[in-house]
C-alpha cells in the first residue's frame, strides 16, 4: 500500500502540469488582470480556446448593444409586479415559519408532516407549474432552493415521526438524501437548469459520502473517489451550457481529494511530508492553470495556497537540522520563478517567509550581532543595484 500511495504521489507531480490543473479551478478570486494588454491578452487566450471567431464577437456585441435598450425600457408595471410577486413570496415563507415555531411543540405528528412536507410538496407543483408555463423566470431560483429545503426538512420529519426511537442517522440521511436525489434529476431531466443541476449533484454526492461511510471506507478513500469523480463531472459540465457549476465543482473536487491524499501521505510518512507533497502539486495546478490560460484568476488563488502548505512542510522538514539555512535558499529560488511567472500571489508569499525565516534566523544566532543586520542591509542594496542595471540592459535590448 505504501508503495502504490507514493506511486499515486509521483503520477500526481508528474501530471500536474498536464491534468491536475483544473482541480482547484472554481475558487472565486482576483483576477490576474490588472491592465488593457492584459485583458487583451486573456480575451485573445479565451477566443483561441473555444475556436470563437471576430465574426461572432461583433455579433455577441451587436446583439448585446440591441439587447441593453430593451431592458433598460422595462416598463413601471413589470417592475411593480416583480416586486409584489417577490413580497408576497416574502410574507408567505415567513407566515409559514413564525406559525410553524410558535405552534409546533403542540402540533401532532400528521400536522407536522403536513406543514413541512406537504408545504415542500406544494412548492414543487408551484415550481413545476411555473417551469411549464416558463411564467417568473426570475423566481424559478429561489423557488427551487425552497422546494428543496423544505422537502428534506420534511422528510426527516416524517422518518422521526414515523421511527421515533430510531437513533441511526445515517440511514435516515441516506434514505433522504437517495429520495431528494431522484427528485432533483427527474426535474433536471425533464427541465435542464443549472439549478437543477447543482441540487441533483449536491444530494447525490451527499447520499454517496453517508453511504461510503456506512460501509466503514476509510475517510481517506471516500475523499479520494469522491474527489476524483467531481473532478470528472466538472470536467463534463465545463463542455455544456451549465459550465457555472464546473468551477465549484473544481474546487469541490480539489478539496476532496487533497484532503484524502493528505491523510494518506501524512499517515505513510509525516505531516510536514504531507504538507511539503500536497503544496507542491496544487503549485503544478496553478502552473498548469496558468498555461492553459482558464480560469484566470484562479490561478493566484492555488499559488498563494499550494506555497503556504510548501513552505510550511519544507520548514518543518528543515528545522533543527544542518540544512536548515537550505529553506533561504530554495526561498530565493521560487522568487526568480515568481519574477518569470509573474505571479503577485506567489510573490506575496515568497517575500514573507523570506522576510519571516531571516528574522526567525538573526533571532536564534545572531540576537547581540551588529554585524549581521549591517551585512543584510549591504546585500540588499547590492541586489537592487543589480536589479536596477539588469533593468537597464533590458530595456536597451
């Protein structure tokens, strides 16, 4: 076992720069973008990855510019009725909850159910009704989300209602969560929202993890699969129209499945070990990510995260020992790939654990030495003239 896990390992470091990139995808972040060359650059990478052509982008602006007018032409009387519609919805959820809080410790069972299950049944039929007559587009997202909470609420209800002295909740989990399942994907086969989409997927991995559990798998495998196979699925839903939900699903994903690889390595070897493997593989994610020119800013995201998990293992790794002042070193060096790179994020790191590792060193054995700040100050300004003349040479050639 310990040989397949390293096995595991090398295969992800290896593939990093190939596949492993999108798994962290999907973390909303700050875009890398910070001027119009670049938003060129990116709008360019973009139209070279999904073959769009200038025809189509002077038709998407044409349309959009045709399209704006319209909207903002929105007569009063929608607007009114949108916002009725949306208080009327308001006051009726809440007229439902206040009655449900205050009378419920006297409520029977039967009334229980109704006002929970059957209330989550009548806004499924609302939902359908509306879905069918494409009536309220505009509340088909919070009406789905309703439905949906209210119908899980109100089967758990019903089992504790019907099984009051069952104490076992992962079955009562797992039968809720396969019958919210059913009813999400018949609705997102029938209907094809995003919305859907995410609900369906959201109860089925629920219903996978407590079912996994309940066959006493290790936490690691369960994270290991699940992870895996959200990756997969994100990758499936990035080719579709519900590609909104391919970047969650990435990050989702990236969680799991990291996590996993964690508790194995950590158990196999060391946390600091672990730490030191995981970081670098979500660093060849970013790399990948970055190379592939998707997801932009999301790239940022798993450089900033993968070299805090990095640095942290490698110092743990070095401490105490004879290579210790190695961890500056290898600091050093991950700063001239910031510089080619050009990533603020990794950047952002580097200089604090570098910052931190020579106070954290001139405290432990240098603490009474003048000489050692003043050799400091000397080097740096030694590298900024280097810098500054590199600088020049460049621009010269």
């Amino acid at each position: 076992m310990m040989w397949l896990l390293l096995l595991v390992v090398i295969f992800m470091l290896m593939g990093g720069l190939w596949w492993g990139w999108p798994l962290l995808a999907g973390l909303l972040g700050v875009s890398a973008v910070a001027d119009k060359p670049g938003a060129l650059a990116q709008i360019a990478q973009l139209m070279r990855n999904y073959d769009i052509s200038l025809h189509e982008v002077e038709t998407a602006c044409n349309a959009a510019a045709h399209a704006q007018p319209a909207q903002a032409s929105r007569s009063k009387g929608d607007i009114a009725k949108t916002l009725f519609v949306y208080l009327g919805a308001i006051f009726i959820l809440a007229g439902i909850g206040t009655y449900v809080s205050m009378f419920w410790a006297s409520m029977g069972s039967v009334m229980r159910v109704v006002v929970t299950l059957g209330v989550g049944y009548i806004l499924l039929i609302v939902l359908v009704s509306a879905l069918h007559e494409k009536k309220f587009p505009r509340l088909i997202l919070p009406l789905t989300l309703a439905a949906a909470f209210m119908l899980t609420s109100g089967w758990f209800v019903f089992i504790h209602e019907v099984f009051p002295r069952g104490d076992n909740w992962r079955l009562a989990v797992l039968a809720v969560f396969g019958m919210m399942t059913l009813h999400q994907g018949l609705l997102f086969g029938k209907f094809r929202l995003t919305v859907l989409a995410f609900t369906a997927l959201f109860f089925a991995y629920g219903f996978m993890q407590v079912g996994l559990d309940l066959l006493h798998m290790p936490y690691a495998y369960i994270a290991i699969i699940l992870g895996g196979s959200l990756y997969l699925v994100a990758q499936g839903l990035e080719a579709t129209r519900h590609r909104l939900l391919a970047a969650p699903a990435f990050l989702l994903g990236a969680i799991w499945l990291y996590s996993g690889l964690f508790e194995r390595i950590a158990n196999v070897t060391s946390p600091a070990w672990a730490n030191f493997i995981i970081g670098v593989c979500v660093m060849l994610t970013a790399y990948g990510l970055q190379q592939a020119g998707r997801h932009g800013g999301l790239a940022s995201l798993a450089y900033f995260f993968g070299s805090l998990m990095a640095y942290a293992g490698l110092f743990d790794l070095l401490h105490n020992t004879a290579f210790e002042l190695l961890y500056l070193g290898v600091t050093a060096s991950v700063l001239y790939a910031c510089v080619v790179l050009q990533s603020r994020a990794l950047l952002f790191t580097t200089v604090l654990v570098m910052l931190g590792f020579i106070g954290f060193y001139t405290s432990r054995h240098f603490a009474h030495s003048l000489g050692w700040p003043v050799s400091l100050v000397l080097m740096g300004v030694a590298f900024l003239g280097i810098g500054t003349l590199a600088l020049k040479v460049k621009q010269k050639m």
